[in-house]
C-alpha cells in the first residue's frame, strides 16, 4: 500500500520488536515488503537474506506475495511471501493448517510477538521468519501519494475505477471459463458459490474440493425432500463433501460467518436456486437480470449476497454464455457495495476527499482491488492510473 515511495523498509532485526514495528496497517507493511528492502537483512534465525525479487501481490485467495526469489545465506529460493503485523497473526488467520501455505518461502512481520526464530506449518515445515521495521517518519513528513490529487488534476475517478471494475469482472470470468471446460455450469457455479460464502481464507481449498462436488448427485440424494428437511439434507450432504475443517480459517470469525455456519448457507442457496424438482442446469432463478437478491437467503445478507453475485454469479454466467456481455456489465454495475475492505481504507480517504465515496458501489470497490494489487501494493505510485501526469 502507499507510503512506500516516501520511507523505505527501515532497520530490520531477528528476535523480538515492538508490535506493529511501526507500520501503521499491513498495507503500510505490504508496501515496504513490495519496495524490495535493500540491502542484507537479517532473518529471526540469524540468516542473512537478500530480497531479489519480493514477489507479485496475491489475489487475496493466498499468500500475499507469490512467487519471490530470496538469497538466503548464498542460496537462491524461489517461493511465496505471507506479511503479518505480528507473528501471531499466522496462527490467527489459521494459516499453520491451511495447505495453501505450506509452500511459504518466508514470512514477514513487524513485530514478533512470540519470540521464535521461525514460523510452523501443520506440514512439519519452518518457515523463514523476519521482522521488517520501518524508520519513524521525519518530523512534519505525512505522506501524500499522487492520487490524492486526482480531481483537481481533473481525473475521471470513478470512470477509471469502474473500467478496472469491469477487467477484473473478465479476470474472474476467465478463471470461471477454464473451471468450465467439461464440466456443467451449474456445477462450476455451485463449486465458485462456495468458495464466495466461505472467504478468501477458504475460498482454493474449497474450490479445489469444489472441483469434485456433483450437482446431480446432490439434487439425487435429496430426491423426495422437500423445505427444512430438504436444506438439512443437503448442509449434510455438502459438510461431507467440502473440507470444513480444512477450510476453517480460524482466529476471530463471527459465529455466522463460521464455515460451518456457511455451508448451511450454501445449503439454503442450493434449495432455492434448484428447488424441488429442477435439474442441475442453470438455475432459473439466475436469469439475465437477476440482482443480488437473488443471492439472498436466511443467514446470506446483503454483503455476502452481493460477493456471490460478483464472484460466482456473474462470472459463472458470462463464463457459461448464459448472460450476454452486456447483461453481465448492467449487473456489474448495478450491484451495491458490500462495505469497504480494510485494505483499501487508505486509498478510500485519498481518492475520496470530503464529499465523495469513490468505493459506492461493488463495481468501483472490485476496480479499487484491482488498483489496489496492481499498483498501490506494488509501490507504482505516479505511475498508476490515478496518478495526474507530470
Ligand atoms: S499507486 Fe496510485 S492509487 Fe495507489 S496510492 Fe499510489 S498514487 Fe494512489
């Protein structure tokens, strides 16, 4: 995130630091790791270590930086990066039992609050810790980034941002499309419906599991049920299929957005868009023109309704030829926002100014990701987008 062209990483250190290490979010944190601290640092374990190259930000489904290549003590490593304001952020999130992790190359905090040269993964790996600290701010120095000053330069803010929206649709589009290949559209937006519902912390795993779940053997094995024996039959059903406990991203989650909790949703879902007596196609309740309501189901509110329209009801319909560009862009665009991601709270403040929301809607906020992962986490400010030229 921002900040990285006005301070450089600073001192970094093995052993304890302060929490936080002066950073004031992990986006300030992402920011310096994406600036590719210089210099030999020196790893919790006493390694040194050079950063070649730090890696390319996550999509959010997975570790935060994917492929880096390190220099540690000499030799050359090549893997992902997770970032964490402090050490026990790791275990928080549930990323020791996540298999999405095991093959992190490093991982940096700000502070260490637990004291141990290394990170574990459940797979019996240790992972390579390191405590990143940024220098304090010289006196009187805020950082400003460029885009702060995109409407005075006359930029078209939201313009931009709904055309970033609008590539990442067909980003997600494109993934649906490959998922599609062979396989039943419904099936392939059941398996992205899931992986919506249970949250980045779950989403691959659940959509790899995902990739095996049947729709007309579910719809079977429920044949003859019909209301809350039907949808208790199916949350049954899908707690067997889909690996809950895997996919549990521990840590503080409410109690209704627990995956469990979710799959029952699913379940929900299920029933009302292939009720009693429908085949596994598309669902009719999915016609062009259907908004987020029709995503809305007991425990499914607004917010997450919203997130499985723009991450597996759109998509899946684009992917499968069942809306036309256009239809799929008129939903895009229709869709509320679902509340801001902590991530961009920063960016919302800069593009904002007093009056305007720049992130009113699902469409600007998925633009604001992608701006987000393509330029802010990468450092590229003045050269991004919402940068005003000269
Ligand atoms: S990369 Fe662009 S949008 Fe992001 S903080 Fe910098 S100037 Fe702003």
């Amino acid at each position: 995130m921002p900040g990285v062209s006005a301070r450089r990483a600073g001192a970094v250190r093995g052993g304890a630091a302060a929490p936080d290490g002066g950073f004031a979010d992990e986006a300030a944190l992402a920011a310096a790791w994406a600036a590719a601290p210089p210099g030999t640092l020196r790893l919790a374990d006493g390694r040194a270590l050079r950063v070649v190259f730090p890696g390319v930000a996550g999509d959010g489904t997975g570790p935060d930086f994917r492929a880096a290549i390190l220099e540690v003590d000499g030799d050359l490593v090549r893997g992902d990066v997770e970032l964490h304001l402090r050490h026990s952020g790791w275990f928080a999130h549930g990323h020791d039992r996540d298999p999405a992790y095991a093959g992190v190359a490093l991982h940096v905090v700000a502070g260490d609050d637990l004291g141990l040269p290394s990170t574990v993964h459940a797979a019996g790996r240790r992972i390579p810790l390191l405590v990143l600290a940024a220098p304090p701010a010289a006196p009187g120095a805020m950082f400003v980034p460029p885009c702060a000053f995109a409407r005075a330069a006359d930029i078209d803010v939201a313009g931009r941002l709904r055309r970033m929206g609008l590539r990442r649709l067909r980003m997600k589009a494109n993934r649906a499309a490959l998922l599609c290949a062979g396989r039943p559209a419904g099936d392939v937006l059941l398996g992205l419906a899931a992986g919506a519902l249970l949250g980045p912390a779950a989403r691959a795993g659940t959509e790899r599991a995902a990739a095996n779940l049947r729709l007309d053997v579910l719809l079977e094995e429920v044949g003859g049920l019909a209301g809350e024996a039907r949808r208790t039959a199916l949350g049954a059903a899908l707690r067997r299929i889909l690996p809950v406990d895997a996919a549990a991203p521990g840590g503080r989650v409410r109690p209704a957005a627990t995956p469990a909790q979710r799959l029952g949703d699913l379940a929900r879902l299920i029933d009302r868009w292939w009720p009693p007596g429908a085949g596994p196609g598309w669902p009719a309740a999915l016609a062009p023109g259907a908004g987020w309501r029709a995503a809305a189901v007991e425990g499914v509110g607004r917010a997450a309704a919203v997130e499985v329209m723009a991450n597996a009801v759109i998509p899946a319909a684009l992917a499968a030829g069942r809306w036309s560009e256009a239809e799929a862009e008129t939903a895009w665009a229709a869709l509320p926002s679902p509340g801001t991601y902590g991530k961009l709270r920063p960016l919302e403040r800069w593009l904002g100014g007093r009056e305007a929301r720049p992130f009113a809607s699902a469409g600007l906020l998925q633009g604001g990701l992608l701006l987000q992962a393509d330029y802010c986490a990468k450092g590229r400010c003045g050269r991004c987008p919402l940068s005003p030229p000269g």
